[in-house]
C-alpha cells in the first residue's frame, strides 16, 4: 500500500528540517528519574542547537520522596514548572488518579510551551502521563530507556510507552532489538546508553563517611561507616503489595545475621511502599539501631560515592545492576523486580530468603571489586542523548511511525 | 532466564481458575464503540458463567454525539454507572483531558466494583483511560480489536493499549499476527472477529427511509432517498486537523458533481470535529439542502440498514472497510485514515479530491452489490468474545506478560 | 477578643504597603464577563502601579460560546494561561465538574504567577474555582460584582464568594449595603459601578446592521434591521434546566405576534442550555426564519451598539437591566432571572407568558428610548477598579476579614 | 419584588413534603470530622424516616492521618464509597487542588445516588467540595457547624459553605445569631449543638492509660502516664505556615519547663502540618523522649478519655474549647486559630510565648477540674440532628434562599 501517512509533527508547524534552535521539555517526576537523565539536561544545556525546559512533576516536589526539585536546582539548573499532582497514598488507584492528574496538569503545560520534543524517562507509574500528553498534542515524544525488561508492571508502562513515542534512546543493544520487536522503526532508535552511567564514571570513593551521614540528617556519630558496610535499596514490587513489608523483613534479618554494618534508604512512592516503610520502622523498633543506619535520600553524586565505598548493594533496585556494573560493585540482587534486565558479573540474584540473601552477601564481602563492564553506556550518554536530540530529522519520524501494513 | 514472575491478576484475591461467576465490567465511551460490542455484551449477559457491568463516559452521554447511553437503555442493558467526562473542545489538549479525567474517574469505578476483568475497546483516544485505570488497579485488561493498522495516531493508542492488555481479542488473522509481532504471547490472544459484524449479518434493507428519516428530526419529506443515494461519512484525521475542513469539502463537491443525493453524517468529536462540522454548514448554506441530507446520528441497526439500501458508502470510516466487506456494500475510501486496514474487493481507495472521488463513486454505482466476505468475523463474533472472558485462564495470562528476556 | 490575626495576605512575603508594583492576575472565563472588565483591564494596563496578567479558561477557549479569547487578543491584551477545563454537557454535574477541574489548573498557574492579586468576576457558577484556588494559596483575593440578587444558585455562588474575598468591588450602592450585611468590612468594599457601563457609555446606535449582521457569519441580506427590530437573549435558568425550552417558546412566539422583527441570540453554556438551543432550532424549522434572524456572539462594543439601535431588548438577561438602563433601552424582563435586581424604569417584568409578553414588548416599541440612569455605574467604572487595586493597603485586608465574635 | 423563586430542591423530582424515606449522604473526609457526626450517623441510621449513606474521602482513607474509614467500619457503618482524593504536599496548591479533585469524584456520586440531602461537617478546607457538588446538582445541602468564628481561612471556608448550604445545623445560639447575620433565613437554621458533645457526655476516665498507650504502637512502658500528664495537640495555623514550626518549639519547652510528662499528637495534614512534623521531630532528637510521648491517633472514644484522665490540653485544637467545656478539662487555649470562638470558664488565652504557656499549664494543674458547661450542645445533639433532617420542609428551604432584594 503506497499511501502517504500523516507525519508525526509538532502542532505548531515548525519544520524541523531547518536550521533552528529546537525545544526540548524534559519531565521528571521523580529523584531517581532525574539521576538517569542529568548529564544529558547538562549536554542539552550546553548545545546551541537545543533550548531545555525543565518541568517538575509528582514526587519530585516533595521532601518525603527527596525533593528532587532542589536538588535539580542545586545542580544549577532552572526548573520552570512545578506541578504537585502526587494523590497520596499507596494503592493502585492513587497511582492511576496520579496519572490522571498528570495528563491534564502536563497537557496545559505542553500546549503553552510548544516544544519540539517531550523527553520521558524509563517507566515509572506516572511516566505515562508524560506519553499521553505529548501524544496527543501531535508532539514527538522521546522515551529514554526504552526496550528493557523487569517483569513487572513497569515492563507493561515501559512497553505502552514505547509504542507511543516517536524517537526511542536506549541503554543497551539488547534494548535496540526489543524495541525493533515490538515493531518500532529502526531508524527511530539510538543507542545513547543510560546517562546515570556517566555519573558512575565520575564518581570516586567518598572520602568522608561521617559527614556525609551528618549532612543528611543522622543524629549522633557513625563510626562504622568507617569499617565495611553494605548499602541496602529495596523497592516493593507494584503487582505483589501485599508482600513488600515480608520481603524487606527477610533481607533486614539477612543482613543482620551476616553482622556488618548497613545503610538502608526508604523506598520510592509505589503501593506497598508504606508496608516497607512500616517494616523498617518496626525492624528498627524490634532490634535498636545497631549497626544499621537510614537514610532518606541522597544527591546522586552522594550516593554513587556512596556505593563505591560499600562492600555491597543488596536489594532490588536497577541500580545494582546498572551502575554497579559499569563501577564493579558487587551486588546481591533479590527477587524478580530486576528479572530480565542484562546483568553483569557482578550480581548474584537470589529470592526473597534469609539464608540464601546472607550467603550471597558474605560471598560478594569476601569477593570484592569486581571490573567494571558496560553494559549500559561508557560514561558518555548524556552527550549523545544531545546528539541524537540535534539530529532526530522530520523523515526519520515519519519512517518510525510508518503502519506495518499486512 | 528462569524467573517466575509476578502474575497479573486482580487485587481482590480472586482465584480465576475456580469454577465461578466472574464480573466483567465494560466501559464504553462512544457510540460507535457500543455498535463494537453490542452482540457480546448479549452473550456476555446471557452465560451463566459471567456478570456483566457497563460503564458509560465521555462522548457515550452526550447528546449531540448521539446519546449512546439511550441507545444503550433502550436496548436493554442497565447503564451502572454514567461519568461524564468530556472536555469540550477540539485540540490534542482537550482530548487529553478527557483521557487524564476518565482515568480518575474509572480507578474509583473498578475499585469500587472489583471486576475481574475489564474490557476495553478499539482505539479512541479516549480508551487509553481505561486501559491505565484497570492496570494500575492490577485487574486483567482485554482489549478488543487490537492489532488493527489504520496509519494516524490511533495506532500509537492502540498499540500502547496492546502493550498494557492482558487478553487480546482481535478480529482478524492479520491482527492476530501483528499482536504477536508487537511481543505478546500467542496464548492471550483469541480471534473471536469483531462483534460490530454481528449486527451486520442480521440487518436487512431498510423498507422505509422517508420514516427513518422523519423519525431522526428531518423536516419535511425526503422523496430523493426512495431513489439512489450514497452514505458520506468523513471523520477529521487526527493528526491532520487543519486540513479537515478542505478535506470534507472535496468529498461534497464530488457528490454534488455525480448528482445523486446523499445522507451526510455529522463527524466524531475529535481533533478537528468542528472544522468539519463548520465546513459541512457552510457547504449547505453555500448550495442549499438540494439532494444533501444530514443526519446526526442513528442507532446502529437503522444505520446497517440504511448502507444496505445505498448504492455506496464515500468517506473514511471503517464501516466502509469492515462492516460492508461483509455486506458487499460498494466504499468509496478516501485518504489515509483507514491505510493499512486489511480490505476486502468492494473498496475503492482514492485520495482527497473530488475528480478521484467523483469517478470512484460513478464506479461503484455502475458496479453495484458485491459478495460478502469474512475478513472481521463471520457473524457470530459476540458469542465468541463470551466463550474466550469464560475460558481465560490464570495461566495463560501469567504466560502472556511474561518478558521476552534476551 | 483583643486577638491580632492572622493577616491575609500573598504568600511570597510581599509588603503590600511598600510603594511598587503589584501584580494583578484576572481570569476570564466566559465572553460576559470579559464585558463586565474590559475597562478595567485597559486602566490596570495602565496604571504605572499595577502590572496585568490575563488568565483565560473554560467557556473562553471555545469557538461556540463566542470565542472569547480572540476578541480579547483582538482588543490588543496578552491572554498568557488558555486553560481549556470545560466539561461537556449541560448538567449540574458537568458544572461542578468544571469549577474543581477549574481549581486544578488555576492552582498551578496561581502558584507560578505569584500574584498580589487575584480578581473574579460576578457569578458564573465556575468563578467560584478562581476564588478557592486563589483562597487557599492566601492570595487577597478581589471580587466585582458581589452583593447583586438574582434569585436563583448565582446568588449562592456570587455569595459565597464574597466570603471568599477580601476586596469588594461593587456596582451599586444597594450592593455594599448587601457585602456589608453579610459580614464583611465595610473598609474593604469600594463602589466602582460596573466596567461594563462604560462601554455602554460609549457607545453609539450602529450604522450598518446589514455589514454587521454579514460580518458575523449571516447569510443573505438582513434587510428586516434596517426597519424597527428587538433583540432577544433568554438564558436557562439554572435551577429550573426542564421548563428552559417551554420558556424560550412562549417568547419566540410572543416575538411573532408583535410580528417585528428580531435578532435572537444563542445562550450561554448552562444547564439547560442545549434545551433552550434545541427549542430554537425546532421553532426555526416549524416556522422559518420569517423576521427572526440568529446570532451566535458579536463583539461587545457590536452587541451594545446594536441594542442602541433596536427597539427593545427582550429575555432574561442582565443586560437588559444594567447596561440598558444606563442608555435608555427599552427592556422586557422575563421571569425570575434577573428578580431583586435594582433596575431603572427602562424595565417592564413580565412572566413566561406569550400575552404578558406580547404586550409589554408592544408597550416599549410605542414608548421608546427612555433617558438612562447611573443605577450600575456612571461611565468611569473601569478607572476606579484600577484606583481601588492601587490603593487596597494590607490594613484594610485585615480589618476586612477580621472576625465578628460575639 | 415580591416573586416567588426557583426553590432549591432535589434534581430528582422528589416531593420532600410527602412522607417517606429521605435519603441522606454525609461524606466524612476526616478523622476528626468523623468524631463530629458519629452519633448523628447513629441517629440518623436509627430514624425510620431516613435512609443513610456514607462516603469517605481524601485523609479519611490513609492511615497517616488516622485512618478513619476502619474507624468508622469498626463502629458498624458501611463506607460505600471510599475516594482516594487527597494531594501530597502541604502548600495550599496540594489543598486546592485536592478540593478540586473532590468536587470531581463527589459529583459522580451524588449524581449517581440522588440523595435527598447533602451533609457537610464545619469547615476543613476540602468541606467546601462537597458544598459545591451538591449546590451544583441541586440537592439541597445541610451543613453542620456553620456560624462559628476561629480567626483564620478557615473561617472563609465554613462561612462560604454557610452562604452555598440551605439547612443550618448549628452548635449554639451564639453560632445562630451569626448565620442570620449573614443573611440566611432563620427558618433555615437549627440548633442543634454538636454531636461530638455526645460523646463527651458518655466518657469516663480511662482507667488503663498504659494499655492505650501500647494498643496505639508506643513501645516500652509508659510509667509515666500513671501520674499526672498534659496531652498537647497544636495545628498550624493555614495563613501562617511559616511560622508552626516555631510556634510548636514553644509549646514543646513550655511542657518541658513545668516539667510534668506529656502526650503530644502529630497534627492535621494541613499547610505548615510537615513543618509542626519536623519540628517535634527535631525536639524529641534533641531533648530524646524523657517524659513526652508520641500518638498518632486515637479512637474518638479513646481520647475523650484520655482527655478526663489528664490534668490539662494545651495547644490550639477546638477540643480544648468545645468537648473540654462540657467536660470541665481545663485548657491553655494558645495563639489565634480559636480566637472568636465562645468559650466557657476551663479555657486561659495564651500568646505563643514559653513564659505565658509554662504558667498557664502550671495555673491549671493547680486549679484541677472545672465545672461543665452546655455551650455547645447538651449531649443530645446526634437526635437533634436526625429530628432536624426528618422535619426539613420544602417550604423552609424555599424561604431559606430567597434574596434579600433592596
């Protein structure tokens, strides 16, 4: 069938082939969210050819879930939204309502801004507002970290989202072909590697453990942060609420029983994340302090040096996956929230049990560093997400979205 | 990779494999989506195996876009619930709106009534509202008619619905192939056809068009329909809006020109409704009413009759394409709004203008009456959708999401 | 009780009392009430003292309720937020749908703009989404047209709001005596009259009512306006949406006895509102459009023109009351819409009766122009606005909200 | 003008004057608006002439905020509706925003239970959704605790509800006398006192203080309690959020000063609430917890005993003014936030000033209880209620809403 189809523009008729500064909103609704794109919102920065509109969304407004919007702010960065659209609360219908809010709150936003592009990232819940809203306002969408695999309702957001967007930058080649199998263009994709790589290749041991611990908060010295210690990052998995505050308990007994020193982080915004936040606190109130510390939220920089000078990442966030890859971190990695993601050596996965959690992290403490590989960028992502953003031309769009017509 | 994955199911604890009524809820948002399900919401209502709760929202309440809801009551079934949502107004942000509204208003819906599945249909923009609500809720989502190719912005939301869907229920072998290709597991999808070709099969010529006529607010008498006449039925294409009004105006000056009087239908509230709206008043101020009537809306089985009386149908719609394949009613397919649609030989495709327009219609007219094909379901699609909500299983749908990890 | 307390005021720490520049934030959601403050905005514009932001929404936006947007961007202002929040449909709930999603959206932009200000206009139902959003970020919030009587939810609405605001800016001394009686401190009231009489006060009988009557959309001649004709405008009443249809009836047909011609206008989007269009359509198709010609929107400074050259101004609508007394038109109120309003000798008031009707429009078109009074301002309403915003001084605001205990 | 108005009524065409049933809804969307109503609901569900149905919403779901929908599923209600509606964040954007989304999700139950009145309780900011909802659907609205005076936002908020509401249903005669100065119709107004009385007037002293204090998750002993202590529960004041964390620091030293145990409750979620938070944490992280104890929440009945059980409530909770009153617990009343509000001889007005607060705590527990007095309410207000919502004539409501024209 020849036909001609509609091309996926910007309503606001700019022709994208000409030589002009394009414009990009970039939406981050989240602390980790804004982790993985910060080298490529500095790169976008620094290019004459692009104009960046930061928009801050959800949980980035808020303190309890590490107040993303000062620390972008922090960074030097000038966020010209903020839209507290976060329903509190911790079921499936806070989160879809979330969404909802998000499409009409980001839909006036994008229809006063007019961008060119619409940058979302990986596939939290809310992410898909994002999608909509650009959609639907004939904006072309660019979904960072699209094609990867998890095996939970993330995958479900993160697939949707794809077949919304118009240009695809993934982390991996592994992640190119998914995305090519689930009929997106070739040309519609780049391989730019994940920019949260680009601050693990900077990150150096933090020297001052204690001050660290001091300037977030913690009451009182930490004297064993000078010896080993492992990090824990345990997220509930959005489709199993009803066992987070289990899962966490197996891996705090884990921990104590191998008897070296933690630091655990309170979990994201997602049902069930109370249940954690309430199985930490009772953990806490059960056994005292001893030896186990939290932390609320770190700046990124913090938290890579952080993992570079822990023996061990336990739990199940990307981030024992992806950037401890690329820095040699051991990690124990438990549960199916990871499950289908590309992994280095340097993970050992085990289930939700105290024994097999314990052997793996007293075999990962004994191994030690492991090299380094990357699998999801070489520390220079944010500079081609820039790229790719400078070059992605009207014609590669319309190829992307072409119909596979039988 | 080995790993057993969280399965979707609802959060309400139910077992799906015990042999018990199981509540499905539907949610229908216009009215040419109702006419897409009405036989199987017949068979779903008739087994004793299933519970049947409609939703109503949206477009499907408002008068001038034909008052499903009626249609609907009239019919029999009970309207549970009734939401309206709609925003007015024909921009992307409108309907963006209307679709970040529906999902705050369908989460408090499904938890309330804690369906066992939800069924969501086709690819108004509008239906992604559902598809998220039921998700994020975590209550098995089944889309029907998923894996068609129509070429605009539909396809984005009918694919990202794909994405998030856990049973399919397509309406051709082709669908069912690009559904595979998109990444999903064969075992979630079933070729039931679509139930909109149900109504097909059983309509017959309508005996008296003067009263279907007067009986839908046309004034005076209508002598022209009992001779030859044609169906226009041109909706905005999405993502061209601008060019709605021209295109419309193309479509009517090439009827005007083949002198057979017409019935002309108002368009769907969409991106671009209004133009189209505005230009078909101005084309009746311009050259009076002479030959050219128009209709807002009929109820479904008026409306199968009525293509059964017409020498032709000319626009974009996909009736012309599926449901007068199977009546071998001539279709004159104009643009691109239906590229990509699998198609049987009573259509002539033609681009906007009215000499190709003109000369198709002069064609079909000339050729009359074809024979019927199967290509959307053979007739007994409802039925079909029934027996595939009796018979998914919990495993197939744990088999269906399962991530195609490298 | 000698308690200091809490002080209303903008949340961003401005000092009112120092010599600057405030800003003013207006939001307009309907072609009315632009009407009702265009002066106004022209002086705030102004004033060296005061800086304007235009916020426009709901009804605004659309095209069918008069495209209130473009006459504003015509008239020269910046309309910098479009918010487009107007759920579809005509009843109550379709309303309070609207005012919430209204808060949404205004909450974001309020909370960007960081106004000192925020100014609401009169008493459409969705105005109370201004005043929340606005209360509620502790922005002073200003109000025109508190203390009028209508008889029907617009008094609740307009009411409730004045308990909403902290600055009063009334019409009518018979309106500060109302503001004060519900509570409020006489220190915070200001009678500027209405804004909208200063168009009246400018205007002057148009010229050419055929090149009018074209410019808007009529098609053929328009010779009848060039002899005696009325202008007809009837409105729903919100809290009787069954008898909209019977109501516009009995006028039209009253019309049509008198047997002059008339310029009938499309009303407002209300509850009930698609009743009254529908019962206009149905009376256009029974009787033609023999003498009564349909007018979508003019233009305010059109409207008021044309009102000075008809005879009489038939209908339910406010204008008939104030800018009409104000330049001596001829008025027939109809009903309880406009009941406890202080109105001029310009007025008869009739019921919904084709007799009362017929004979009180025969009586005006024999009487003819009457001299007009300055019951609703005398011409200079719209400087005194900007005045009143000059010189609101944080003392005054806190007397104004300060509590009566007993 | 003597016309006879719209009279408010049910859309639903009900003749309230003819005996039978009337259905009410009351939306609970607080912990403490609950304890407010519990025995009208009791009343309510008893009376043969009405129908109950109760619908929670926002805070009234999370368990942060006392999870009041078990609370009142504990006492034998049914909550047929539970609305997830509140907006993380304490700015007044989050509290806007969350009354908007109220008005959204309360309009599609009303709609869809057409009760026969609408019940609102006193003056939370998010009350105000529930009053437009139902104004905008016509169904006559009952307000519980109009005409009282506190000195802040919240004094805009119930008295903009006492302008939507049609029935009045007020705590004392002082609270009649300023909502007909405000211009109701006396018909309309009821006193009723208020039914968190009632349960004052069936409360005894606890006789088990430690088992409360570990039932509500304290952990230890709590030896404390079986001496004399103070219960400490101060709010943010909406206009001053800047200032609750400083204002909280005061009250904590003051307690600490006169050096008697105390039992300090986390505050409302309110703007300024995460401040108040944060500061009681940073006082207990700095003092530890020698002598103050921390609660989240009590069951109403719970702490009505704990309040006869204590030597005195310091703070700025109207429970010090009103339950306290009737219960002879003395109280140190501080700041502003109950200013205007009748009060009986157990209160001592204090600045927030440790010196003023350490001496009033110490004058108080000197003086030991007080005799009770009948301000608001004599214990019978829940029947008082339900009597008042079975008598409510249509005629009074009619009376009740017409405009005072001039």
């Amino acid at each position: 069938m020849p036909a001609i189809f509609g091309r996926p523009r910007s309503l606001w008729g700019n022709n994208l082939m000409e030589s002009r500064v394009r414009h990009v909103c970039v939406v981050i609704t989240a602390r980790a969210s804004y982790s993985r794109v910060k080298t490529a919102l500095l790169a976008v920065q620094a290019s004459p050819e692009l104009r960046l509109t930061i928009i801050a969304g959800a949980s980035a407004l808020l303190p309890q879930y590490g107040d993303a919007v000062s620390v972008i702010e922090r960074d030097g960065f000038k966020v010209k939204y903020k839209l507290g659209y976060l329903i509190d609360g911790t079921d499936g219908a806070a989160m879809a309502k979330t969404t909802g809010l998000g499409i009409i709150e980001l839909s006036s936003v994008f229809q006063r801004e007019q961008p060119d592009y619409v940058v979302t990232i990986a596939d939290r819940y809310e992410t898909i507002a994002t999608a909509v809203a650009a959609s639907y306002l004939n904006i072309p969408l660019v979904h960072i970290q699209g094609g990867e695999v998890t095996g939970n309702i993330d995958d479900k957001v993160r697939n949707a989202i794809t077949k919304l967007a118009d240009v695809h930058l993934v982390s991996s080649e592994g992640a190119r072909q998914r995305v090519i199998e689930m009929g997106e263009h070739p040309g519609s994709i780049h391989v730019t590697g994940c920019p949260s790589i680009d601050l693990a290749a900077t990150a150096s041991p933090h020297a001052d453990l204690s001050g660290l611990y001091s300037r977030y908060g913690g009451t009182g010295s930490c004297p064993s942060l000078n010896r080993d210690f492992v990090v824990v990052m345990q997220h509930p998995v959005t489709d199993e609420p009803e066992g987070a505050a289990w899962q966490i308990g197996q891996t705090l007994n884990a921990v104590s029983r191998v008897g070296i020193p933690a630091i655990v982080f309170w979990p994201n915004p997602d049902a069930g994340s109370h249940l954690v936040a309430k199985a930490i606190r009772q953990y806490r109130e059960r056994n005292g302090s001893g030896g186990i510390h939290f932390f609320r939220n770190l700046d990124p920089k913090d938290f890579l040096e952080l993992l570079l000078s822990c023996k061990c990442i336990v739990g199940n966030s990307s981030v024992g996956i992806r950037e401890c890859s690329f820095m040699g971190v051991p990690s124990v990695n438990i549960g199916t929230r990871q499950a289908g993601r590309d992994r280095g050596p340097n993970v050992i996965d085990v289930p939700y049990e105290v024994d097999s959690i314990a052997d793996a992290i007293q075999r990962q403490v004994n191994i030690g560093k492991y090299h380094g590989v990357s699998l999801y960028g070489n520390g220079k992502s944010g500079a081609k997400v820039a790229r790719a953003l400078e070059s992605a031309a009207f014609e590669d769009l319309s190829i992307a979205t072409m119909p596979r017509a039988a």
